[in-house]
C-alpha cells in the first residue's frame, strides 16, 4: 500500500471522508437500530406505556385549533396606518364592526360609507365625546343608514377596533383620527384570516353594544355634508 502524507490538508479531508464511508457501510438499518434500542433498554410494557403517551400528546395537539393568521404592523410617523385601514375596509364583503373613541378620519368614514353603500353590514360603536352640538363623523355615518351606538356606561369607550367578515381583526392604539395618522406615534396591528380571534372580537363587540344606546344629535348637527 502506498505512503501518503497527512500533513497535507486534502489528504486529511480525503482520509475522514473515507472513514466516513467506512462507518456508514457497517451500520445497521434504521429498524435494527431501533430494535437493538428497544431490546437494550425497553421492556414490552415500558414500550407500550411510552407508545401510549406519543399516541395520547398527537391527538391533543391535533386538537388544537389552528387560528394563526397573517399579521401586517404599521406605525405612525411615518407609515401610512390610514391607507391600510382603508384598503382593508374596502375589502369587505358582508359585515363590518367598529369601535372607536375619536372619529374625525374622512377617508375611514367615507370607506366605511362606501362599503354600506355596496351591501355590506355596518355597524358602530363610538364613546359618548362624539355626541357634539355641530357636525361629526358620527353624524356622517348616521346620514348614511349606518347605525350608531354610543357606549355611555363606561368612563371612556376607548376601543380601536374593527371586525370585518367575522374573520379580520385590526386593533392597536391608532384613533380613527387625522391625528393619529399626521401627529402622533401610534400602533396599528391587521391580524387577517384568524376567525378564532375574531369571534372574541365579536363577542366583546356584542356585549358593548346590548348596554349601548343609539346616538344623540342635535338638529343643527344633522344636516348632509362630507366629513370636514
């Protein structure tokens, strides 16, 4: 057999290749390996007893419903938290919630409009500082036939949240409000196609509004416009 020099890298890499090949030759099927496992360490009852656990953790997490949906974060300054709202809400198809605490957005309150106007279920609930002697938001969403409730039992209603076709969730700190999107730091999070977080959504939604009451406009504050 020849002589070959190990101080030379490549052929070191070349021997532990061949090694390699080597041990991989003389070992053992993956099934006798497990056999050879189970006769050294398992006894038939232990095996059956562990067989049952691994058995018994898969249905359980098998059961488990699986709501992970899609998340899309913005932030204020700097990104455009209303645009997103507003595509969302254009996409709706049957029913749309909302609560809110300040509502002063013209391009959320006209897409909202918009959608009621193309069929889809509109419903609202704002806190009771929307309830102005002059003309709001509110009262353009009332000019609309979207009904309005007011939750008045509470300090603040200070919910930013929207529910749209009992799937979509999109809630975080942002205030429906030219501010929010032109003056402060705020949060907006879209959580899409995850119906288990949008039943709770729902859920708190519908409790808020059994305790709420239609909104309360004065007669001068109830004229026709575009949001201002």
């Amino acid at each position: 057999m020849p002589t070959v020099d190990l101080s030379d890298a490549r052929m070191r890499s070349y021997t532990a290749v061949c090694l390699v090949s080597r041990v991989e030759q003389t070992r053992p099927p993956p099934t006798d390996w497990i056999m050879m496992m189970h006769s050294m360490f398992l006894t038939p009852m232990r095996f059956r007893q562990i067989s049952l656990v691994l058995l018994l953790i898969g249905s359980v997490l098998a059961s488990q419903p699986s709501h992970a949906g899609t998340l899309t974060p913005c932030f204020t300054p700097g990104g455009d938290c209303t645009g997103l709202i507003v595509r969302q809400i254009e996409q709706a198809k049957s029913t749309l919630l909302v609560q809110a605490y300040s509502f002063t957005s013209p391009p959320i309150m006209q897409a909202m409009a918009q959608a009621k106007d193309r069929g889809v279920n509109v419903r609202v609930i704002l806190d009771k500082s929307n309830e102005q002697p002059r003309y709001t938001g509110a009262t353009y969403l009332t000019n609309h036939g979207i009904q309005v409730l007011v939750d008045h039992r509470v300090a603040i209603a200070h919910n930013k949240v929207m529910v749209i076709d009992d799937k979509h969730v999109i809630t975080g700190s942002f205030n429906f409000t030219r501010a929010a999107q032109s003056s402060n730091a705020e949060n907006v999070l879209v959580v899409a196609d995850d119906a288990v977080l949008a039943s709770a959504y729902t859920a708190s939604f519908n409790k808020r509004a059994e305790v709420s009451r239609p909104l309360r406009q004065r007669e001068d504050a109830a004229s026709t416009g575009k949001p201002k």
